[in-house]
C-alpha cells in the first residue's frame, strides 16, 4: 500500500505530522477523524516517516532515554482500562500517544497506530518492536486477540510485569551492600600491592635479614603485580569480554545458568525467584484459555534461565506425548514436594490456574524471606574474608617489623 505524508491538528490545537500506510487519502482522512485529529494537508509521498524524514539527528537517537519496562507496564494498564470503558484503541492510542511521558515510548505507540491503520493486528505491529514487547507479552496479546478478551490480558499482564519488576528490584537491593563490600576490599588489595607493600619492601631491605614466609609471599605478589599490571589489565579486560561471548552463545548460556543455581547462597534465590515467574505465567496464560501446551511453549520465554527454559520445554514436549502436568513437572526435576503435591491437587481437580497462582505467591513469600534474610547471611562471609586479610597484612607486615625492632633494640 502506498504512504501519505499527513498534518492535522489534534484535539488540543497541536499541530501533528507523519506517513501513514494506507489504502488511499479517504482512509487516513477517516484515521485521524477516527483518533481525534482534523486533517489539514494529505499528500502521497514515496518512502515511511524514519529517523532522517521527521528532522531527528543522530545525536539525538543516542542519548534518547530508551523504552523501560514501567513504561511498558503503564501502558497495559491504561490500555486496559480504555479498552474496558469501551473506547476504540485507536482513539485510545491516540490519547496513550498525546499522553505519553517518554518520547521514545510516544514514537512506538505512533508506529502502532500507523500498522493497525495499514491493516495489521496488534499484536503483528507490537512485533515490530522486539525491544519494547517481549515474546511472553506478544504471545499474551495474540491470545486475547483470539479469544476476544484482550482488555483482561492487558490487566493480567500489568500485574504480571508489576510482580517481576518488584522481584528485581528486591534481588538488586539486597545484593548492592554485598557487592559493595566485595569491589571495596578488591580495590584496596590492589592499593596494597601497588602502593603499600613497595615501601615496606625498602624498609626490609635496610635490616638485611631472612624475612618469614608470609612476607616474601606478599613482596612477591606485588612485584609481580607491579612490573606486569598492563598484562593483567589486558587479561583481566579479555575474560571479561571472553566470558560475556561465552555466555552468549547457546551452550555457555545453559552451563553458566545452571551453574548459577548452585551458587551457595545466590542460587536458591534465583530459582524460587525463575520459578515464582514461571508459576505465575502459567496461571496467567491458563486464565486466559491458553491450552496447556501452547502456555508451556508460551511461559518458557518468560523463564530468565536456559537451563530451567530447558526443563519447562521437556514438560512441554512430555505433555504433548499424553503425560499428565504432574509426571512431567516430577521429571522435570525443578519442583519441591510440596509443589508436586499441590501440581497433582489442582490437575486432580481442574483447578491448576489457581493452585499455580498459589504456588508462585508460595514462592513469592520464600524469596522475600531469602532475601531479607541475606543480608544476615552474606555478613559473616564478608567479615571472614576481612579478618582473613587483616590476619594476612599483619602476619607479612606488621609483625616484622615488630621482631626487627625488638632485635634492634638495645638490651
């Protein structure tokens, strides 16, 4: 279908511009009279509204704020909420545009209007913007699309992102001290290498006497650290970009992310946590009427770990085999026993959307707890290595100083 450039003005008096695909000049005319909008000039142009045609300059594009995901999760609940009251989405969309916050958001609900009115589904034009609606999100929208109920998705999933925003923000906030304390001691042990050790090393040298074990240990690590800190700089740079390729790729993904799960006390975390997500999803797509294997398919992009994505994807292919819910979760082996039981009580029952629902609050309410508590857990280990590389410091320091002084001494 050809573009038309197009200016109107909105409820407001604003003057609006853009391209739109579309049929013939009568169908944007009926467009922006069906979104609020007066039409002032249609022309037919040749090429879609991009970056260069609206005037935008690079530099702009880098340091525009990008979309978030609170960004997203507002608009599912207003889009909700003018869905339920029964205002067209294109009105609706263009009042959501008109409204919104973030420009770079304004500009993703423009191209949304722009493909509903070209004749594309909703769920087809939020496919175009793979950055902002993740699979889990298209999937959703798809399925309220078929089955007519997409104003109670929209809510679903404004609850569905509230839930996993307030689960990362949970993990970040415990995590911060902790990671805190681990940067702070590094960067002091490289400030004791570099600049500490070498000026006691002086110090030793004038008593010309056989120093303790601990002590050469320590001279030797910073000479080494001292005389080849541009090839440990460069090392340490390329295993860091080495492993970020590594687990890129398909197969360090899953190695790195099961190894994640047996992490001492970060990896019960992250899979009550993957798991609340994965329980949660599945209660939403199966309120949805999503049948059992297309919510299996559906909520395994959902799960933020390969390796669990794996064992979701093997109760998925179980299930289409004739497995019951309950034989695939037990040989999925990811599952505690009391989730097994209450899987097995609400596939009993045809009540497996509530029972999930009560499994990831289960979840939900075990990983607050971990989390409050991981700071009471972390702070012994901390101050362990600390005491560890006091003990260390004074033992190769300190304390030879201490005997050649006494030696020193006058009797």
């Amino acid at each position: 279908m050809p573009f038309y450039a197009y200016k109107a003005r909105s409820a407001r008096g604003e003057l609006m511009q853009g391209v739109l695909e579309a049929a013939d000049s009568g169908a944007v005319a009926d467009h922006l009279l069906g979104s609020g909008a007066t039409p002032v000039e249609i022309a037919l142009t040749r090429k879609a509204a991009t970056g260069s045609a609206s005037g935008e300059a690079w530099w702009t594009k880098l340091f525009e704020k990008k979309v978030t995901s609170m960004d997203v999760q507002l608009f599912s609940r207003q889009l909700y909420t003018l869905l339920k009251s029964g205002v067209p989405i294109m009105r609706g969309l263009a009042g959501l545009q008109e409204s919104a916050i973030s420009k770079s958001f304004g500009k993703v609900i423009k191209d949304l209007r722009e493909s509903l009115d070209a004749g594309r589904e909703l769920s087809a034009a939020m496919r175009r913007h793979p950055t902002v609606f993740n699979d889990f999100y298209l999937s959703m929208v798809r399925v309220g699309e078929m089955t007519g109920r997409l104003e109670e998705v929209f809510l679903r999933l404004f609850d569905h992102l509230e839930f996993d925003r307030e689960m990362r923000a949970r993990v970040k906030s415990a995590t911060r001290y902790p990671i805190f304390v681990v940067v702070a001691m590094i960067i002091a042990m490289v400030i004791v290498n570099i600049f500490v050790i070498p000026q006691f090393v002086k110090v030793f040298e004038s008593f010309h006497a056989t120093l303790p074990l601990m002590t050469r240990i320590l001279i030797a690590t910073s000479h080494f650290m001292v005389v080849y800190w541009p090839q440990l700089l460069v090392g340490a740079a390329a295993g860091f970009f080495g492993f970020r390729y590594w687990i890129n790729t398909s197969a360090g993904r899953y190695k790195w992310d099961r190894y994640k799960l047996k992490f001492p006390i970060a990896g019960k975390i992250i899979h009550k946590a993957t798991m609340a997500r994965f329980a949660r999803s599945f209660s939403l797509s199966s309120r949805s009427g999503v049948p059992i294997v297309q919510a299996l398919t559906v909520v395994s992009q959902t799960v933020d770990n390969a390796y669990l994505c794996s064992r979701v994807e093997q109760m998925r292919d179980g299930v289409e085999r004739g497995d019951s819910i309950l034989r695939t979760s037990i040989a999925a082996n990811v599952f505690t026993p009391v989730v097994l039981q209450m899987v097995a009580v609400g596939e009993e029952s045809g009540s497996l959307d509530e029972l999930m629902d009560e499994i990831a609050q289960m979840y939900e309410r075990e990983v607050d707890y971990e989390l409050k508590t991981l700071a009471a857990q972390i702070e012994p280990i901390l101050i362990t290595f600390l005491g560890l590389l006091v003990l260390v410091l004074a033992l190769g320091i300190f304390v030879p100083i201490w005997d050649l002084g006494k030696v020193a001494l006058p009797h």
